[in-house]
C-alpha cells in the first residue's frame, strides 16, 4: 500500500512540476521541451528576453545575421498544449541566452515551432 501512496506522490509531482515548466523563465531545455542551435562562431553576451522581438520573415527590414535556431515544442513534457504566449516567452528566453535580438518564426506545425535567432547589425 505504502508503495502505490509513493508513486501516486511522484507522479502528482511530476504533473504538477511539468505544468510549470512552460510558465518559469529559467526551467531547463528537458522541461521546457526546447532545443537551440547556435550556427555563429561569434559569442554574444546574452540579452534581456523582454527585448527579443518576435518577427514574421516579411516584416524584417532591418540588417541582420542569422546567430542560430530555436524549436519550441507545442506541447509541455505532460502532452498538454501550450498557449501560444507560453512558446513565444521560451523562444524570447533561447534567443537571449545566446545573445539574439529577434526570433523570425520561420515554421509552425502542430507539434513544434521553430525559428531562426537574429542578431541586428549595428
């Protein structure tokens, strides 16, 4: 009995942790479901999520470099879906831990999305 109470306890955890993933702004790549590739040699200090902007291809204008990618997952680790203002938040914080000012979303799917990191040339 004490064993099924324990793992009753570790799963109600488990939910409860992975439903809070989506919302914390520092929660590892596992639990956010995120990957980032950066494909710039260059090393930037990283930038303020709150500053990263979030960008269709046809509405750039401004020079730019392609610093990496970023692929959010559209579901959180439990399978539930995330608001659309959960995956932009986790695309702005990836962008900023590797120095990004802008997410130019390039692919939606049911299951992902995904965009290119840019860093504006001054």
């Amino acid at each position: 009995m004490t064993k099924i109470r324990d793992i009753a306890i570790v799963i109600t955890i488990s939910i409860a942790l992975s439903g809070c993933a989506s919302m914390q702004h520092n929660s590892p790549a596992l639990l956010s479901q995120t990957t980032v590739h950066q494909i710039s040699k260059k090393k930037y200090i990283p930038t303020e999520p709150i500053s990263v902007a979030l960008l269709k291809k046809q509405n750039i204008k401004t020079p730019h470099r392609i610093i990496g990618t970023v692929q959010v997952s559209n579901y959180n680790l439990v399978g539930v879906k995330r608001q659309l203002v959960s995956i932009h938040d986790l695309m702005q914080q990836e962008a900023a831990s590797i120095g990004g000012n802008a997410v130019i979303i390039i692919k939606q799917t049911d299951k992902e999305t995904t965009g290119d990191i840019v860093r504006f040339m001054s």
